[in-house]
C-alpha cells in the first residue's frame, strides 16, 4: 500500500511481530508492512505451517533486498510453546514494537446444545487463551521501554452474535472486552490498543470452519463480493502508521453488501 512520507518514515525499522502469518490477513499484512516501508522493517512472522511461512519470507526477501524476516513455527494454543517462544526471541527480534495478534479460528457451525467439546475447546484456546498469552509476553517487552502497538483481530461477531456461531461469537466478545480492559489499564503509557473488527472476509479461513469441505467454504460467499485479506492489511498497516498520540481504538470494517452479521445481501 501507498502511504504519505512521514507515515511510511514512521513504521521504518520497526520489528513486528505477526501470528497466523501462514496465510490470509497475517501472510497479507506482512506483505503490505514490507511494502509500507519500502523494505526496511524486521518481520517476525509465527503460524503452525513453517513451510508456508519459509515461502512467504524467500519472496518478501527477493522483492525487497533490506527486510529482515524471521520466521518460526509456534501454535499460540500451546502456552510451555508461547513461553518458550518469548525467552528464546533471536537478538535482531527482541524489541518488538508491533504486534498483529492474528491468530485465529472457527471450528463447525453447530447450534448449542450439539456442539463437540473438542471444537468448543480448539475455538477458545486459540481465539482467547493464545491471544491472551501472545499479548502478556509481549506487553513485558512494550512497558520496559513504554511503547508499542497491540493490534487484535477481532470479529463482527464479537458484536453481532449470529445462530450457528454462538462458541465463535463468544470468543471474539471475550477478545473485544479484553482488549477494552486492556486499554483502559495502559491510559498512562504510550502503548495503543487497536482492535480491528472485519465482516465478510474470503481467505482461507471458512476451509478451516467447515474442516476442510471447500464446496461449503465457497457457499459462505456466494452471491456476495466479500473482503479480501488486503482490505483489512490495509486498515492494519494504516493504524499503526499513525503519529504515536493517535489511536485508531476500534474499526468495524464491511463489504458494502453488508450491514451485520447477519444482514448480507446475496445477489442470486
């Protein structure tokens, strides 16, 4: 993405940090950061599928001769892992100044009452519990030098919650009141607390909610022109790109066939 001068100057020599940077909005992200600051940033970049994220850091480093991309395996539900992870931080990634708390998922659409346990399980240990850990370990690193940018990925449905989501909805209401906890705790510091709160957003995400059915994937979007993962790298890229007394809180962002969770248009 094209920013202005002083915004682009701004995120120059920055180290962020990325979970769920294998695919979607956090592979989407790392790219428009590298781009954003013409090359000079450090990316660190997590996700579960290291081969993913090893292709992602070869191409980044052939576009722009510069970057500096770290990647390494970490499931944020594995909390001795996200421990292990923040005490061994190599040297040149340490001083994170950004991070993109990404990691995500949606695990079936069953109503209440026949959800699996294994399901409701995997949904909060990654959507709540690791978001949470990822977010402690880093903020020890922002306060000891009082600055940083904690970026949450949240969900419309932690606002609208909708019938077949009601484990999903929930853990993206827990992130959305953390984050405002969160934020309200930090008032002395200069630490922001950004949450950015997408509708509609064709990645590969809905393969993973229906565990791999990718007819009913595709059925999520049809009739509609949703997002995409640029639109909301874009938004990511931009708030944090703001001067530091700036905080961009909360952005609900839709495609413009949406109103709500549960209002979309479909044209066929």
């Amino acid at each position: 993405m094209s920013l202005g001068p002083e915004a682009a100057k701004r995120l120059q020599d920055k180290t962020i940090l990325i979970t769920g940077a294998s695919s979607g909005i956090g592979e989407q992200t790392a790219r428009d950061y590298a781009e954003a600051s013409n090359g000079q940033v450090k990316l660190f970049l997590t996700a579960r599928r290291l081969d993913k994220l090893e292709s992602l850091k070869e191409e980044l480093e052939a576009q722009w001769t510069n970057v500096k991309v770290c990647v390494k395996k970490l499931d944020v539900s594995d909390f001795k892992a996200v421990d292990e992870f923040f005490e061994s931080l190599p040297e040149d990634f340490k001083d994170i100044d950004i991070l993109i708390n990404n990691s995500g998922k949606a695990l079936g659409v069953d109503k209440i009452g026949t959800i699996k346990q294994e399901d409701i399980n995997g949904m909060f240990e990654v959507n709540v519990l690791g978001m949470i850990a990822v977010a402690q370990r880093t903020l020890q690193i922002f306060k000891a030098k009082n600055s940083g940018d904690i970026v949450q990925l949240g969900s419309i449905a932690g606002r609208d919650p909708y019938p077949g989501g009601g484990i999903y909805c929930a853990t993206k209401a827990a992130l959305r009141s953390f984050s405002h906890s969160l934020r309200k705790e930090l008032i002395d510091t200069k630490i922001r607390v950004i949450e950015i709160d997408p509708g509609n957003v064709e990645t590969e995400f809905s393969n993973v909610r229906f565990k791999g059915d990718a007819a009913a994937a595709k059925n999520v979007y049809k009739g509609t022109e949703p997002l995409v993962a640029k639109d909301i790298s874009d938004l990511i890229v931009y708030c944090t790109s703001r001067r530091q007394n700036v905080v961009v809180a909360e952005s609900l962002i839709f495609a413009t066939n949406q109103a709500s969770a549960s209002h979309i248009y479909r044209s066929e």
